[in-house]
C-alpha cells in the first residue's frame, strides 16, 4: 500500500488532523498529549471498499444513518453515530412514556418514611 493511499489516524486525546496531513520529518507529538493505546493503528486506509460493512446504512428504527456522500470517513462515522444515538434516545424515550411501571426514587419521599 502506498503513503498516498493512507490517512492519520490521530489517537483519543490528540487534536484532529487536516486531511492528508503528514507529519514533517523528526516530528514527535508533544510529551503532554497521551499515548496511543495499544494497537492503535496511526496510520489508516483510505482505499474505499465496494461495501464498508463496519457503518450501518441504517439507524436501528429504520431511517437512513446519513445522507450526505461527500464528507469524510471520520465526518460520515461521526454523522451515523449521532443518528443513531439519536434513534435510540427516542426509543428510549417513547418507552418511558408508555410504561406504567415508574419507580419514584425521591430522596426527600424515601427520607420521610425513615
């Protein structure tokens, strides 16, 4: 695989790279930052696959995850997480308002009784 058919992959804690950067030679990230985890990938493909199967095409009620072709990679995951979260905050939600079966857990209700 060639250099121009990789992207950084910057690690949890380091600021987000501009596409296509590469880091000038002798560059060390500063000492404050964190390390990498281990068997952190630094440097990713950016070979696009016929079919990517680790990014759902759909949010888990159905709806498209995104809709947007022209972002990024990281711009795309981050785009089908939020739908999805979002998906499952008003799953979540719907399901409070059809249960019956709420518990009251009120400190000053519990104190009383004590």
């Amino acid at each position: 695989m060639k250099k121009e058919d990789q992207s950084f992959n910057p690690p949890p804690g380091w600021p987000p790279t501009p596409p296509n950067w590469r880091p000038p030679a002798g560059w060390t990230p500063p000492a404050e930052w964190p390390n990498p985890p281990p068997d952190w990938e630094l440097w990713i493909s950016t070979e696009s696959p016929d079919t990517d199967s680790s990014i759902p095409e759909k949010s888990p009620d159905g709806e498209p995850a995104i809709s947007e072709e022209s972002i990024s990679d990281r711009d795309k995951t981050i785009a089908q997480l939020k739908s999805v979260n979002e998906s499952l905050r008003r799953r979540l939600l719907s399901g409070m308002e059809e249960s019956e079966d709420v518990i009251d857990l009120s400190d000053e209700r519990i104190l009383q009784s004590v």
